[in-house]
C-alpha cells in the first residue's frame, strides 16, 4: 500500500472516531486510499487483503465492514435479500446490479426520480430507500 493510501485510511478512519488498528488501516487502505468510491463484497475485500500480503481473516474483514457501516463510513446494500454489497460512497444515490456478473454499480442520481412513496405504518417513518436497478445483457 502507498504512504498516501495508507495517510488516506487513516484520516477516513480519525473522521469517524474509529481506533486505527492495523487491520482497520488495512482494509481502509484498500477501500479509500485511491480516493475512489468502492463497492466490495467481504469475499471481494478479502481477496484483495490477501493480494496485497497482509494478514487479516475473513470474519475480521466482516467485523471490520460492520463497524465502518456502524461509524457512518460505508452503507451496506442488500441485494437478493442474501448478498451484500458495501459503498463507500455514503450519498443517497441509486445503483445498477448486473445480474450476470454480480457487480454492483453507481447509477446517476438525476435520472431517478421518485415522486411519491406510500405512507409509513402508524408508529414508523422511512428511514432510507435503496433503489437497485436490476440488469442483464441483450
């Protein structure tokens, strides 16, 4: 990892209040250290952990995902309802799901266009909505 990736992990974690433990400066490293908005699944994290040569396990790399989504560094998007997906990109924006590769995507917010959603039950309010774009090639 480069001394910048690594300065950038560091800051993106100190903005959260996050202890920076070497695994937490590792994988933030991998996530943000390029300056670019990412979208991993565990399995796709820990693949580029284990690339890179360090030492991190799989459930740390799930933990860890986990505590950035606690902290407000990532959101989690589920997809299927069994695989997810974590965007470092915390803006409300829609996504594009690729069926046949299982990539998840930015899709360009000012395309989307909401103009009404129901009425939450008494005693609840939306919190969020999660628009996913299902595609599959021609």
């Amino acid at each position: 990892m480069t001394v910048m990736a690594a300065e950038r992990g560091k800051e993106w974690l100190s903005g959260a209040g996050l202890r920076p433990t070497r695994q937490r400066l590792s994988l933030a490293g991998l996530l943000v250290g390029d300056g670019q908005d990412r979208h991993v699944t565990a399995e796709s994290l820990y693949a580029s952990v284990l690339q890179s040569g360090e030492k991190v396990s799989l459930a740390t790399v799930y933990n860890t995902l986990r505590a950035f989504c606690q902290a407000g560094l990532m959101r989690e998007i589920m997809v299927d309802g069994a695989k997810s997906y974590f965007d470092t990109n915390m803006s409300d924006h829609p996504h594009f799901y690729w069926e046949d590769s299982e990539e998840l995507m930015d899709a360009p917010s000012d395309q989307l266009e909401i103009c009404r959603l129901p009425e939450a039950p008494a005693g609840a309010e939306v919190s969020k909505v999660d628009v996913v774009i299902r595609l599959r090639r021609k």
